[in-house]
C-alpha cells in the first residue's frame, strides 16, 4: 500500500541532513539539447501529468502530478513515498527543472562510478585529474573524448537541462519509457536517466 501524504508548507531546503540526498535524473541524450520555451515545457509536463503546482519561493521546482505514478516505477511491494517534508527531516519527493547555458555534468559523490572511455571501454578511475568542461582524457588507450559520449553506468548525466526527481535512491524507482517517450515527443529528442547523491 502506497502512502500518499497530504501537501502542506515546505520547510526550508538548506536544512541539513545526516543522511545522503539522492536524486533521480532525466536529461537530454543530446548534451547540447536545450528547451526553447521553458513555460511551454513546463506546461507540457503538467498535461502529461509529471508535475502539478510549482512550490512557493522555489524557481524551477513543482509537486508531483497526479499521474506521477504511472510515470515512475518503485521497486518492492509497498513503498512508502513522502510528498511532504516531515517533522524530523524536509526531505521529500518533488520535481526541479535545471537549465544551464552551457552543457554540465552532473555526477554522483556517493557511490559514484568511473567512466569507461568510449575508445578503449575501460572504466577511467583518474578522470577528474585529466577533465575540461567538454573533454576527459583516457591515459589507458591516450584518447581524449567528449564527456557526453562516455559511459557513466546511471551514475551522471551530461546536458543543458535536467528534470530532477528528488528523495530516490539509486535504482530505488525508473521511470517508464512511456515517460522517456513522452519526453521524446515533447522535445523531439531522445531522453535517458540516471542517478546522483550527495
């Protein structure tokens, strides 16, 4: 049985946690994909039923959408999802659209994993010693690639906009490619998804 709580205020997201703020991401598979009309976007992802009302005195961040569950699969039998900050802690599960002038990369410092160089497939365990903004460089085969054409195995995503699911562990919920595919439609590009904690 799902656990759906009622909305109330949202406590201040600059408290401190002792536990790992994780995230679920969506992004763009093309790193310089940008979104033409952000209040067109938004729109759109309120008739697909992703989000509803955006949170007061936050930009860019929304309550999940009444069709949130056919969206994004939890694993297990009965999770309990929290649409509310609780009295002990205000993390709770809602949605942020990120845009950046430029394409970023947004990678997970806990349980973060290498890459593996897109030449040579093997995992590049130095890479934040030999990275640009655009470029990582593999001593194992001496190649250098674009950040967006490694494989960062669901641990980062490299774009210029980003739909963050938060409260979700790795691999704790995925979303459906239903969703993917909406998104696909949306945008005309292909979307894929990862995870970030920190």
């Amino acid at each position: 049985m799902r656990i759906i709580l009622p909305i109330k205020t949202l406590i201040n997201e600059a408290m401190s946690t002792s536990t790992p703020s994780c995230s679920l991401f969506l992004s763009p598979t093309q790193s310089n994909f940008t979104i033409g009309d952000n209040s067109q976007f938004i729109s759109q992802l309120e008739e697909i039923g992703l989000i509803a009302k955006e949170i007061s005195n936050q930009n860019d961040a929304f309550f999940t959408g009444k069709r949130y569950f056919d969206h994004i699969s939890y694993m297990g039998c009965s999770p309990t999802v929290q649409f509310e900050p609780g009295e002990a802690s205000n993390s709770f599960c809602h949605v942020k659209i990120h845009y950046y002038d430029r394409a970023k990369l947004v990678v997970s410092q806990i349980q973060a994993r290498a890459p593996h160089c897109p030449n040579c497939s093997k995992p590049v365990k130095d890479w934040t010693s030999d990275t640009t903004e655009e470029t990582i460089n593999c001593k194992l085969c001496n190649t250098t690639s674009d950040i967006g054409e490694f494989n960062w195995r669901k641990m980062a995503g490299y774009a210029r906009v980003f739909i963050e699911i938060t409260d979700i562990f790795p691999k704790e919920a995925i979303p459906q490619q239903t969703l993917l595919d909406e998104l696909n439609q949306i945008c005309t590009t292909e979307w894929s998804y990862f995870y970030s904690c920190h």
